[in-house]
C-alpha cells in the first residue's frame, strides 16, 4: 500500500470520526489494520429498523481509493438491497466498480448505508423477492422487518 492511500484512508476514518452520521459509530477491527472498519450503527427512528443496533464491516482494497471499498453487515437483516445468504453484501450503487469514482468519500458511503436504513431501494435489489414484499405488500414486509430486528439485532 502507498504512503498516499494510507494517508487518505487515516484521513477519512477522522472525518467519519469527527462527524458521524446520528447513531453511528466507526472503529478499526484492528489498530494495525486501516483496511478493516467496524461500522456500529442504531436503527434510525421512524424507521423498521428503530431499536436494532446492528454491525456492518467495510473492507477498502489495497489500492483503494482507486477501488471501491466492500461493505457488508455482520448482523442479520432483512432487507432488499442486503443479501440473504450469510454475506450480508449491500447492493449500493456508488460501490459497483463501474460507478465508484476515486473522489467518492467514505463518510458517504456510511451515510448512504443509514440511509438505506430509512428508505429502502426496491429498484436496485440485491434480494428481489424481498423488493416485491416491500412494493407490494408493505404491511408484511415492516412486520417481518421489525421481527428480525427483535430476533437478530436488538442490544443484548
């Protein structure tokens, strides 16, 4: 890794540091390691995830940020744009190769994670069965949503 990627990837964890999108927090896994970040971030209110407290881990490439970095959630949660299949990968367009740009920012790639929080993307799903619940069934998508929150990420 380059002295000057090291440099923006110290630099941008201060500014995630300094100024955290409400109810989350950013930390290295390791002290040793700028690449690895633990991301803590609370469900945001008025929202089906309200009361969840869920861990998300974000990976920057070596030869970020020329590369998209990887952001994935360790906590279960159902919904369209997170995968099912243990991975827990987030479908967020800013981080497909074809659309990530070396100025993009990393505090934007966590406020765009909360918001997704917020507002789901139905028409960039990574699960689209869970896209079709929530455009059509939206009543049984927020009671399912909210029962995994209790089962998986409610602070024990």
């Amino acid at each position: 890794m380059s002295t000057g990627s090291r440099k923006r990837i110290v630099k941008e964890l201060a500014e995630c540091h300094a100024d955290p999108p409400p109810g989350t927090k950013v930390q290295l896994i390791d002290e040793s390691n700028v690449h690895t970040w633990e991301i803590l971030m609370d469900g945001p209110e008025n929202s089906v995830y309200a009361g969840g407290h869920f861990k998300l881990n974000l990976t920057l490439p070596k030869d970020y940020p020329f590369k998209p970095p990887t952001l994935n959630f360790a906590t279960k949660i159902y919904h369209p744009n997170v995968s099912n299949d243990g991975k827990g990968s987030m479908c967020l367009g800013m981080l497909r190769s074809d659309e990530w740009k070396p100025p993009n920012r990393l505090l934007a790639v966590v406020n765009m994670a909360r918001s997704l929080l917020l507002e789901p993307n139905p028409d960039d799903a990574v699960e689209p069965q869970l896209a079709d619940q929530y455009k059509n069934d939206r009543a049984e998508f927020d009671k399912t949503a909210r029962d995994w929150v209790r089962r998986y990420a409610a602070k024990k």
